[in-house]
C-alpha cells in the first residue's frame, strides 16, 4: 500500500511540479514519531544540517482525514498545503515559508520532501529532537489565511516594486529588494510604513506603477514572513555601479545583477 501511495504522489509530482533537487544518496536516516508513536511510512532524512520529512505520509500522521487532492495539494479541514521540489518555499492556506535549501526529492522514492520545522509550523505541531529521532506533538490550528494574516496593500505595494526593480532576478534577489523596503520601516532613520518608505523622495519613483507577476507577489510575502536574504541591507543598486550607498555603506551581499548595501 505504502509503495503505490509513494507511485500515486511521484506522478503528481511530475505532473504538477519539479522534479529536482534531490538529496544526494545515501543520507542519514532518522525516525519520525507524532504524538509518541513512531511512523512506519516515513523517516527524517538529514542532509547538510537539515532534516527533511515526507511531505505527504508526514501530513496524514499530523492532520488524520486529510488527503491528497488530484492537484497534487494536500488538504485538511483548515489547510490547504502544497510544496514542490526545486521551489523555495512550502504554501499553506495562502501563506508562504521559505525554505532556502530548496524542497527536496527523496532520491529512491521520490517522495517529495520538507523541512521539519516548516511544516511543523504551517500544520500548527510542536516537534523537538530526542532520544535519536524527531518528535512531533499535534493539536495547535493550522496556519491563519493569507487573506487575515498580510496587509493587502502593504503587499500589493511591495510587490509592485520588486517587480519594477527585480523582475527578472532570481526569488532570491526579489526577496532582497522586498527586505530592503522592510528594513526601512524598521530603522529610525526611515518612515515606519510601507506607503510612507516607498513615498520618500528620489528613493523607488515609479516603482508602484509596475504589475506584479507571480513571483513578486510570493517574494513579497515570503518577507512579509520573515525569510531575508539580505540581513539589515536597507540600500540596493546594479552591481558595479556608483552611487551613494556604495560610497558610504558596506556591502552586504551581491544577488543576481543587484548589489546590496547597509
């Protein structure tokens, strides 16, 4: 049973989503137990410092009654949950968490795989390390929706500014450009909101008049979320050129074709 339900979510897989990366073989093993009991269907998977859980048995043992839909999304009585191998992020009930080494493939099974901690947090479960496996404690409620959860306008402007500055980056790149914009509302020396930070004069002129594709918004939220590939970077230009940040700031950290500085 266990082998044909591992069939059934590789062809989704396929079908809906990536199919890389995967971890590299042979990878240490550990076991899975939720609410004290150990699962036979699944096992963490450690690789680099990370440990990985299958997406799918993980979720049957954590929310019982939940189910794979023909989308190959995961759904429970309050989440809907999905996550694909090569993209940097788990999505739940209209959320985002980033996952920067990637969602990952099993690379015998080709279960699709998730950090521990990430999906412990979209499924509202407690885990801890002990005793040589992973525990995981059930109970709290799923991720609270996108729709209660972001501000829509702070959102929507973000979104539109890393569009105009970084369409054509890398996720990680547009993730640093919506940093920055976070970033000044958090320092003193910045307005402390969005509308007021992206108002400044001569700073990100006409940047809110961009239509934001997908990934800008994700890149959006996923900040909003709390991922930063940036640190405390609040400037940002193309690499290479002079401008005053570069003159008088550190560089942080160069992504793609953007250069950032704090």
């Amino acid at each position: 049973m266990r082998k044909r339900l591992v069939c059934l979510w590789a062809v989704l897989t396929l079908l809906t989503g990536l199919w890389v990366p995967a971890l590299a073989a042979p990878a240490s093993q550990v076991p899975v137990y939720v609410d004290g009991e150990e699962l036979e269907t699944a096992a963490a998977v450690v690789d680099n410092g990370v440990t990985y859980v299958s997406l799918y048995f993980t979720t049957l043992a954590l929310r019982s009654g939940s189910l794979l839909r023909p989308d190959g999304m995961m759904e429970g009585e309050d989440f809907l949950l999905a996550a694909w191998p090569g993209q940097a992020y788990l999505a739940c009930n209209g959320r985002f968490l980033y996952v920067p080494g990637l969602v990952r493939s099993h690379p015998e099974t080709y279960e699709t795989l998730v950090p521990v901690r990430t999906l412990a947090t979209a499924l509202g479960a407690a885990v801890e390390w002990k005793d040589g496996g992973v525990h995981f404690t059930t109970g709290g409620p799923a991720l609270e929706s996108g729709d209660t959860f972001y501000n829509a306008q702070d959102v929507d402007l973000i979104a539109r500014v890393v569009q105009h500055e970084s369409g054509n980056q890398p996720l990680a790149g547009k993730i640093g450009v919506a940093n920055v914009i976070l970033n000044r509302v958090k320092f003193p020396q910045f307005p402390n909101t969005v509308p007021e930070v992206l108002a400044q004069k001569n700073q990100f002129t006409g940047a809110t008049n961009a239509t934001p594709k997908a990934e800008a918004v994700i890149a959006a939220k996923l900040a909003l979320e709390g991922a930063n590939t940036v640190g405390n970077a609040c400037w940002f230009n193309g690499v290479g050129k002079s401008f005053w940040a570069s003159q008088h700031k550190s560089l942080i950290v160069t992504i793609g074709n953007h250069s950032f500085y704090g």
